[in-house]
C-alpha cells in the first residue's frame, strides 16, 4: 500500500554532538520511520565538516555543511580554508558553514570573526553553494557584510529575531530556518509574532538536535533531546500560528530545500 504521508526535510541536525554517539544511526533511522526523508548535517569546524562528509557518502539522502562557527574562528589553522575547499567539492557538501558572527558570547574575537565570516562568504560564491548562516547579537554587522555578496543565496539558520529582521533577510533572497524556538512561549515570542511574515516560498524547518526540544511536545523523552524525527512537533506549531496545512508546509518547506541546497531526488530513494 502506498504511503501517502508528507515526507519531510530536516536542515538542520548536529549528528556529531556527543549526546548521539551511542545511537547516531538510530537517529537517522528514526528519522526515516517518521516520513524525514532528508537531513542536513552541521558542521562546526574542519574537523566536524569531514566527519559529517564521510558519514554522509555511506548514508543516502543525508547531506551536510563544511565551514568553521564563529566560536571557533579564532581556532582555525593555518590551512583551514584550504580544507574546506576540499570538501566544498564533495557531492554530499551542499552548503557552507555554520559561519556567520557571535557577538553574544564571544568565543572568538569579533576582528577574528569577521574575517573568517568573509573567507567563507568568498567561498560560498567561488563554488556556488548557499550561506549557512549563524547570527548572535551581531545583527547589524552582519546584514551590512551580506549586502555585499553579489548573487548571495543561503539561509538564516535557527532564525530567532523579530519582524524588522526577518524582512531584512528575506530582502536579500534568503531562506529562513525555524526551529523549536518557536514552540518556546518565553523566549519566543518575537518569532511567533514574526512567523505570519514568513512566506511558504522561504519556509525552512530544521530541528538543530539534539538541542531545542520543542517544548509543546506533550510527551517529551526522558533525556530532553531533540532527534529529526521531532520535526512535526515545529511544523505543528507553525500550522497553529499561520493557518497553513501541515501538507503544505511540508511539502513547501522541502521543495525549499531541495532547491536551495542543488538537491536532484533522483539520486536517492527517500
């Protein structure tokens, strides 16, 4: 009997975290029990954007990022960006990041940031693959740096601003991706008065597991850890705030995917 159930896109999974090293297949096996026909794996830095490609060239339909957070810019060696060069030609490299700026916390100094931030904007262009974009109380700086890129495509990864900024991505061609801070009544109330915003055609859904477990979730797991197979849970409230059909915000927010990340089905069978 065919399965008529919507299949489902997660863009965002940090498959490497040590909070999967005892189940990491589980996980994505998980996944795929609950109609999560694709996932997006997030690199950190060199080492996690080879970790991530290796792992993804004996999984089908799971892809990943190669890039360096801004946490770690001030880490970087001296031949990193020739590294992620390397990797950015894997067929499972489909983006690149996580990169972007942190001002929040300040793990790496802001010059440090910037700089590592317009190295791989550079790359981005250079072998045309989208932006994986991380922004922490760096807005402002941040905007004025991608209004820059000519030809800038990419997404607004666990996007938790307001309205302003939201319009302000979306003027520069982005997608945007929403997490279970949605579902976070204390915290995310400026996204939730965003969201209405947010056209179908930019819609990308994306757990960040193992973090960000949507509190709506009424039977949440014991460990309080996200998995992609949750992804409903964000579709769900994103349903209950705008009106649209989980259909349609399943299918929409997949095609966005696909699209943005030069994803041909045909080379697997969700």
């Amino acid at each position: 009997m065919k399965n008529n159930k919507p299949l489902w896109f997660d863009a965002g999974v940090n498959l490497f975290s040590d909070r999967f090293n005892n189940d990491r297949d589980a996980v994505v096996q998980n996944a795929r029990n609950n109609q999560v026909s694709e996932l997006l794996l997030i690199s950190s830095d060199a080492a996690e954007s080879k970790l991530n490609a290796d792992y993804c060239l004996s999984h089908s339909a799971l892809y990943c990022t190669a890039g360096v957070h801004p946490h770690y810019a001030g880490a970087v060696s001296s031949d990193w960006q020739h590294q992620i060069q390397l990797l950015l030609q894997s067929p499972t490299v489909v983006a690149v990041g996580e990169c972007g700026l942190d001002f929040d916390r300040n793990f790496s100094a802001p010059e440090q940031q910037i700089q590592v931030f317009e190295t791989q904007l550079q790359l981005a262009s250079q072998y045309k693959k989208p932006a994986y974009l991380h922004e922490r109380a760096a807005f402002s700086t941040q905007i004025a740096l991608l209004q820059q890129c000519s030809a800038l495509t990419g997404i607004a990864h666990c996007f938790t601003g307001d309205t302003n900024q939201l319009k302000a991505y979306l003027d520069l061609g982005l997608y945007i991706g929403i997490t279970g801070w949605l579902c976070d009544n204390n915290r995310g109330q400026s996204l939730m008065d965003a969201i209405s915003y947010l056209p179908l055609d930019r819609l990308i859904l994306e757990t960040d597991a193992p973090f960000l477990l949507p509190k709506t979730m009424l039977n949440k797991p014991k460990s309080r850890r996200n998995e992609p197979q949750f992804l409903t849970e964000i579709a769900t409230q994103v349903s209950s705030l705008t009106g649209h059909s989980l259909v349609d915000i399943a299918r929409h927010s997949r095609t966005n995917c696909l699209k943005l990340f030069q994803i041909n089905t045909d080379e697997h069978t969700p």
